[in-house]
C-alpha cells in the first residue's frame, strides 16, 4: 500500500523554526506533485505550498511567503517544508499529499499528518 509519512511536528515557541518532512513509502516521490496543507482546530483545511515533480516550480499561499520553503530530495524520496518565524495561530496538524499531475491535479495520496504546536 502506497504511504506518505509527515515527521518533524512538534512544539516551538512563537517565532521560532521548524522543518518538516514527507516520505514516500512503496512508491517513487519523484513522478509526483507534493503539496502541504493544514488543518486547525475548528478551521477548514488549507493549502500551505506545492512543489512539482522536478522541483522546478513551487508554490506557496500568501500567508506564508517569505518564511516557509518547500524543497524535495528525490534521492530520499522525500519532500521537505521549513517553516520559519511560526506564529501561534499557525498551530495545526500538517499533512502532505502527492499526485501524479501537478499541483493544479488532484493530490490523491494523503499522509496522516504531524501536529505542530506554536506556543510559548
């Protein structure tokens, strides 16, 4: 059964770093699309950034331009978000989800998500 598994979650003070991790199991990342997205207490899930196959164009959404990063290391079969000065209301369950066609396409495989905690 194919797998995304997130890693890195966890609890930072306001300001401070993160950096998460999504790898692939039973599958090759490298054909994919890779977005990460997030779910708050309460909140509808939102989309965070996406990466293409090659790693060649990414996106972000607007409220975290400048601070978070998407990277991938295909030699790894793994996708990466660094998330810099993390802000509380940024506290959430991060997923990250891979497609075949792009990030415009449907992100079909879901991991289970890591929770990451903004508070002092």
């Amino acid at each position: 059964q194919v797998q995304l598994v997130e890693s890195g979650g966890g609890l930072v003070q306001p300001g401070g770093s993160l950096r998460l991790s999504c790898a692939a199991s039973r599958f090759t990342l490298e054909h994919y699309a890779v977005g990460w997205f997030r779910q708050a207490p309460g909140k509808e899930r939102e989309g965070i950034s996406c990466i293409s196959a090659s790693g060649g164009s990414t996106d972000y959404g607007d409220f975290v331009k400048g601070r978070f990063t998407i990277s991938r290391d295909n030699a790894k079969n793994t996708v990466y978000l660094q998330m810099n000065s993390l802000k509380p209301e940024e506290t959430a369950i991060y997923y990250c989800a891979a497609g075949p066609n792009g990030c415009r396409g449907d992100l079909r495989t879901w991991g289970k998500g890591t929770k990451v905690t903004v508070s002092s």
